[in-house]
C-alpha cells in the first residue's frame, strides 16, 4: 500500500514539521511512503524546501528503538536522512 503522510497518521492529514533546514527552522513537509505489514516501510518521495524529491536509491536503512532511519539519494544525487519517529508519530528530514 503506498500512503501519503502529512502530519500525525491517526489524525488524518495535516501538516508535518521537518527538522534540519539550519537556516529556515522548521518548516512543512511530506512525505510519501511504502506501508506494508507497518506504517512507513519505505519512503517513496518528500518535500524539501518547496520542492517534490523521488527517492531514487535507499543508501543505508536501520530501526532503532522508536525510529526508522533512511539515508537516501533523490533524483538529483543529493543525499538525505528521512528518520520516522514512531512515538512522535512525525518525519524529519535532513540533508546528509
């Protein structure tokens, strides 16, 4: 099942925060997603800075406790990480 998450997923669609733009705080974001067995298995796509990224290539991938962390190249060969915290229920994006 592929989703699109904007905010907390238990509440519908609203707005999410992405950290890490040093200079512009924080900011909107999206991110689309891969769900299977749970929620956001696999990051599809994100906005940053306004603009639609694809992720081309998941670089490294690991789960700690209450998060999934990508390292992923966009279509651009610019590299992110798109961490999903589970308890926050929230995506953060930063560029790597």
């Amino acid at each position: 099942m592929d989703c699109s998450f904007h905010g907390r997923r238990r509440s519908g669609l609203k707005e999410s925060r992405a950290l890490g733009e040093r200079d512009l705080g924080v900011v909107q974001a999206l991110v689309e997603c891969h769900s299977g067995a749970s929620y956001g298995e696999e990051p599809r796509a994100f906005q940053w800075q306004g603009i639609r990224n694809e992720v081309e290539q998941i670089l490294i991938r690991w789960r700690n406790p209450m998060q999934r962390v990508f390292v992923i190249r966009n279509q651009l060969g610019e590299r992110f990480r798109l961490t999903y915290d589970e308890l926050e229920d929230e995506w953060t994006i930063e560029p790597c």
